[in-house]
C-alpha cells in the first residue's frame, strides 16, 4: 500500500516552459524527473489554447506503484494522525502513453477546478472527509478560542524562563493546530458560501465517483489523440500486463478464460472497434468499472475526429465541456441520473458532445 510518510519530504518547485507548477516529492533520479516534465509539457503543448494548464500540483515517483492521481490524497502519519497531499500523481516505471493518461487527469482536475463551481465545493467537502460542513465550522470556531488561550498560558510560560520540552513542544503544536482549523474555517466558510450563492446540497454529492467513468474515457481519449493512436492505451496496457503484480491490478471482465478476460478488457480501452450504440448489448457487470461503460462513445469519438467533423483538438475541448454539461445540469440537477442505464447515460454524452463538435469543429 502506498504511504505518504515514505516521501522524501523535500519539495522541487519547478516552473516549466508550460506554466505547470510541479512539486516533486519523490524522483527516481534526474532524468526521470526531467523526461516526466518533458512530457507533461509536450500534452501540454497539445491542449486548446484556451484550455487551463495544470498548476501547483504533486508527483512522487513510487517504485512498483500503480499509476494514480488523487484529488486530495490522505494518510496517516507516523503517529497516527491524519494528514492530506493535495492532487497528488502517483508514478512508478510505467509506460509514457499511461503516464500520459494519468496526467491528463490532473488536466481534467483543472478544468473543472477552473470552471465549476459544483466542482470546487465538492473538493472542500471531500477534503473535510465528507461532514457536515455547517457542523464542522461550529466545531472548529470553538475550538480556536480554547487553542489560542492554551497557546497563551504556554506562551507566557516560556517567557517566564520555562525552557522545558513540553513547553516548548506544546507551543509549536498548538500553533501548527490552531493554523490548520483556521484554514480549514476558510475554506468551509468558502464552501457554505457556494451552497448558499448555488444551492448546492449540504452533504454534497459524490462527485468524484459521479464522474469516475467519464473521466477515465477523457484521459484514455487525449493519450490518443497526442500520440496519434487510437490503440495506444491497449496496446500500453498489454505491454504493462506482462508484468504479473500489475496484472493483478486489473480488474478484468468475469469470464471463465483468462486469455478471454484479458482479450475483452483490453477491447474496452480500444477506439478501433466497431461498436454502435444501437446495437450494443450491454452486461449488467459492465456497471462495475469505470473503463467498460463508454464502449460504443470510443467509436463515436474516434469516428468523428476520422472523418473530420471535428479536429483533435476541438474534440478534447468539446468532450471535456460535454463532460462538464452532464455534471453540472444533468447529475446535480437530478442525482438519481448517475445511477442510470449504460445506453442512456452514453446517449446523453453523445449527444452533448455532438453539441461541442458544431461548435469546436475547426479549432487548432
């Protein structure tokens, strides 16, 4: 299991050609570090220039790790507390088409982050462990008073020429506490804020599930659209497959024959195939990954950019507001929607998409 606390807690902060922020917690060596930045900032070069760059985010190379972006990443430390990185991606040896899939989730991250209000509510109330935040504000605006007069006690103690450890560990550590509830309050006084200015509701909605799905079809879409190959995640997946650990990792379809399983979840990360909506039959099991539920949408896209109704560029800016359409006026409005059936939830996407094409068909 992935802990954070094996970090080497030493931050690089660099500023690359691209306007990308990257603090680095852990490298596997320079040139790792270096040919990481160079791709980011070569998908970066690919993006709509209209379209947010990633900024002040976190990588850590981890050595036999499954590659994976995490919003808000939380562990506990060496004494047990829990503390949280935020958007941390996580990279082990891997392919460059699957670290390109991981990034483009934290550029996804940033689109919804830069564009939706939804979105940025979502992130605090997840960051809060999913309370009630209105509870948590009245939690933490009690506390602070109580922190600051114990702070002061300690305090007036030190001056008085008390130089005991526990004095002096009780004042840093209050001060660190008292820091932390007080942007935490901020941050929860932002999010009550959207709720009431939006209408949001106050438990939130899971977002980050909500979107699982689409998210994972638009970073397996712009790998292949800045490589240039409709089958490069398959094929990135099969070359990683031949390592046994990370073949436990995937979750395969529940068919009897191995060889059939790996052959259909493979299929599923393929644009080249010849599914039609109308015509797919979809398995209830389907439902359970996030990578099997927009088979016949790979088709659509691959189609449409091909025959030139949209270029690649326009689709990654038309499928990445589509996206942010469903959520925002279709999940939130009627949460009950993101229960709803594979046909019909890529029959909304695709016709959302089509929408974005008519308007992105020519961008460059």
């Amino acid at each position: 299991m992935f802990r954070a606390s094996t970090f080497l807690m030493i931050c690089f902060l660099v500023n690359g050609p691209a306007s990308a922020e990257v603090h680095f917690l852990k490298v596997k060596n320079q040139k790792w570090q270096q040919d990481t930045l160079a791709t980011m900032d070569w998908v970066n070069s690919k993006l709509p220039q209209s379209w947010p760059r990633p900024k002040d985010f976190n990588i850590a190379y981890v050595e036999g790790s499954t590659p994976s972006y995490y919003p808000q990443y939380r562990y506990k430390d060496a004494s047990g507390k829990m503390q949280a990185i935020p958007r941390l991606l996580v990279v082990g040896n891997t392919e460059p088409a699957i670290l390109v899939h991981e990034y483009a989730h934290v550029i996804f991250d940033e689109m919804l982050r830069q564009k939706s209000i939804p979105w940025q509510y979502s992130i605090i109330w997840q960051k809060h462990k999913y309370v009630n935040l209105e509870e948590r504000l009245t939690f933490m605006e009690e506390e602070i008073p109580k922190l600051q007069q114990m702070r002061a006690k300690f305090l007036a103690k030190k001056a008085a020429g008390d130089i005991s450890p526990i004095v002096a560990s009780a004042v840093k550590n209050t001060t660190r506490t008292i820091t932390e509830y007080a942007e935490a309050r901020f941050e929860i006084m932002q999010a009550l804020k959207l709720q009431k200015d939006y209408g949001l509701p106050l438990d939130g909605i899971r977002s980050f599930s909500a979107l699982q799905a689409y998210n994972e079809l638009f970073a397996d879409t712009l790998a292949c659209l800045v490589f240039e190959d409709w089958q490069i995640i398959k094929k990135a997946i099969a070359n990683e497959a031949r390592n046994p650990a990370l073949l436990k990792r995937l979750r395969l379809p529940p068919l009897d024959d191995p060889e059939t399983a790996m052959q259909s979840y493979l299929s599923y990360r393929d644009f080249t195939t010849l599914w039609s909506l109308q015509d797919y039959g979809f398995e209830d099991w389907e439902h359970g990954n996030p990578y099997w539920q927009f088979a016949p949408t790979r088709t659509f896209i691959r189609q449409s950019v091909e025959t030139g109704q949209v270029s690649p560029t326009g689709m990654i800016k038309g499928l990445g507001l589509a996206i942010l359409d469903i959520y925002e006026n279709q999940l939130l409005a009627e949460p009950h929607l993101v229960e709803q059936g594979l046909f019909e939830k890529n029959l909304s996407l695709q016709q959302a998409l089509r929408g974005q094409i008519q308007v992105y068909a020519n961008l460059q």
